[in-house]
C-alpha cells in the first residue's frame, strides 16, 4: 500500500495552502489608473517592459507607460495676428471727394472776394460780394482742403504681386490685395509686401557631412509670403528670419559631402525644405523649396580632404588596373597550359606570370611590381 505526500512549493511557506491552479497568472494594474476622473480615456499603447520576473511564481511581465516625445515648440506669435482684407473704396469716390473740395476752395475764395476777376469772368461767376476774410471764410478754406486733401491723399494704384499691410496708431487695419486705382483712408501707414513667388540664391553657409568634416553649402530657396500680417507686424525682418531658418535646417542636417550621387543631394534638399518650411510657416512665409546648389569644404580642411579624395580615386584606380592584369596574367597562362603548348613546372610558372605581370602592366602605364 502506497502512501502520497503532498508536496509544498519552496515558494510557499508552511501553512499557506497550495495553490489549486499551477498555471494561474497574475496582472497587476497601476493605482492611477483606478482614481482616473476622465470619462474617455485616451488608449496610450502600452510598450511590455519586464521589470522583474520570480521564477515559478506566474508573474507576468509589468507594462510601463512610454513617454511622449515633446514636440519642438513653434515660434511664439500672436494667435490673433492674421491676414484680413482691409476696407477700401472705388477711385471714383476719392476723385469726387477731392473735386468737391477744389470747387469748395474756389467758392469760398469768391465769397471772400478775393478771387481775380479773370477767374469770376471765366466761370461766369456773380459780381463778387466782398465779404472779406472772416472767421466763416476760414472755416469753410479748412473744410474744403481737408475734403481735397482727403480725396485726392487717398488714391493708390495696387499692382500685381504687391500688398498693403495697413495700421493706424500702431494697430493692424487689414492687407490691401487688389489691383488698379482705388482710395485708401490717408491716415493710414501703408507697408508694401512683395507676394510673389520668390527665388533666394543663398551665400556659402556652414554646414557638415555624416563625419562632421567643415562644409560650405549654397542653397536655392523657392518661397513667398502666405501671411503678409504675420510676416510684417510678427516679425522685425521676414527675409532675414528666412536666413536663419535655412541655416537652422543646415545646422541640424548632415550634408552629403562634394561628389555624392545625385539622389543623395536631392534627399538632403527634401529633409531641409520640410525643415525651413515647419520654422516659417508660423511667420507667414510659405517655402516650397529649399536645394543644395553647390557643396564645397571649408578652407581650413579644403586642401587635406582634396588629397584623400585624389589618393582614394588613385587606389580604387590602381585596384581596377590591378584586378584587370591579374585577370589577363590568369586567362593567358591557363590557355598556354591548356592548350598543351608549353609545359611549366612550379618556377618556370612563376617566371612567366612575373614577365606577364610587368609587360600587362608596362602596356597600361602603370609601373611593374
């Protein structure tokens, strides 16, 4: 008759009762996550990270939640900064405006009697009454210029391609867009904006290749103004915070070094227009283009790298020349020997391939080993 002892797990201690399943597994859930106030938690994606493991216990790996990347912060601008039409009128109001107050002017000066007869006779005017130059008479010379001034101070011509950033006492009015004659208010300062699209053929900027040897890059920039508030009244100088974006974009990209392929240049161009484009758009400036037009060493190491490029087309040359002797030395002394034209022991082998070796190499300019 045979006797069963129960065994305890060393992982138990005396006492506690065995577990009734072997297999069973554990989760263990984050405090935070059971006292959450929110209504809809966001599902992060949980990344398994084993922290601990006890062997034979059934643990299962704990999950720790990833921490966000943190985006790289935009430019601070004014939210409420933005592109707006600002309010203008047809020409033909200003020049009626400015008319009125010539005709005001002229009226005034024949109430004054202070109009020449010439003139009274010419417009078939009333014998002059002779009022004289009183308080009334300067009013009315006050009212007139300052319909004239009015009228005549506000018409512009608007052309294609060009803006008007308006602002009145330091505040933004609107951006004039339209073309041909109109009347804007004369109080109002006026800034023009290009809004073109536009080509920038930079100057040699600092730059580095994968190495970190000194560079000089010339890049083209294909871009405009999108935003002409932003780009006015955001900024000090658009043009100039264009120029430290690219060389930003430069600093942080690493540029194929002279005599890269040409999908490597143009790989380079896309990462820094994407770049350039993320740092101005919040300014109002639109880039469609950022290219490497030219890549040159820097002249503190221009000279050595010229001789390790020169020394590194002389070895992969000599290596071509090389391999295609050896190739030839291979082929014409297998043919002999196949052919059952000469029979060659070990030395006499030798001898031949060395003469081979040096006549081949003779014939191709290079010089015998």
């Amino acid at each position: 008759m045979s006797t069963t002892t129960s065994q305890t797990p060393e992982s138990e201690g005396p006492g506690r009762p065995g577990r009734l399943i072997q297999n069973e597994a554990t989760t263990e859930i984050p405090v935070h996550l059971l006292f959450r106030d929110e209504q809809d938690p966001v599902s992060v994606p949980l990344r398994p990270t084993v922290v601990g493991r006890r062997q034979g216990t059934g643990e299962q790996p704990r999950f720790r939640r990833p921490t966000p990347a943190k985006p790289r912060p935009a430019p601070e601008v004014d939210p409420q900064l933005g592109e707006r039409p600002a309010r203008v009128l047809p020409a033909t109001v200003g020049v009626l405006a400015g008319a009125c107050g010539a005709a005001g002017c002229v009226a005034t000066s024949w109430w004054a009697g202070v109009l020449p007869s010439l003139a009274v006779a010419a417009l078939r005017l009333p014998a002059d009454p002779g009022a004289g130059l009183g308080p009334a008479q300067w009013g009315a010379y006050a009212g007139a210029a300052a319909l004239g001034f009015f009228g005549f101070g506000g018409l512009a011509r608007g052309r294609t391609g060009r803006a008007w950033v308006l602002g009145l006492y330091g505040r933004y009015r609107g951006t004039v867009r339209r073309t041909g004659l109109m009347w804007v208010n004369p109080l109002l300062l006026r800034r023009r904006v290009d809004v073109r699209l536009r080509h920038w053929r930079s100057e040699e900027m600092p730059a580095a290749d994968g190495n970190g040897v000194a560079l000089r890059v010339v890049v083209l920039v294909v871009w405009r103004v999108r935003d002409t508030a932003r780009a006015v009244l955001g900024i000090e100088d658009h043009e100039t915070y264009l120029r430290e974006c690219v060389e930003a974009a430069l600093a942080r990209v690493a540029v194929e070094a002279p005599g890269a392929a040409r999908g490597s240049i143009e790989a380079v161009g896309e990462v820094l227009t994407r770049l350039t484009a993320a740092d101005a758009a919040p300014v109002g400036l639109e880039v469609f283009s950022v290219q490497p037009v030219r890549v040159e060493y820097a002249p503190e190491v221009a000279a050595a790298m010229q001789r390790r490029r020169i020394a590194a087309m002389d070895a992969e040359q000599r290596a071509s020349v090389l391999t295609s002797v050896v190739d030839s030395v291979e082929d014409t002394v297998t043919r002999l020997t196949v052919r059952g034209l000469v029979e060659l022991d070990d030395y006499e082998r030798k001898a031949l391939v060395k003469d081979l070796t040096v006549a081949f190499c003779a014939g191709r300019g290079e010089p015998g080993p």
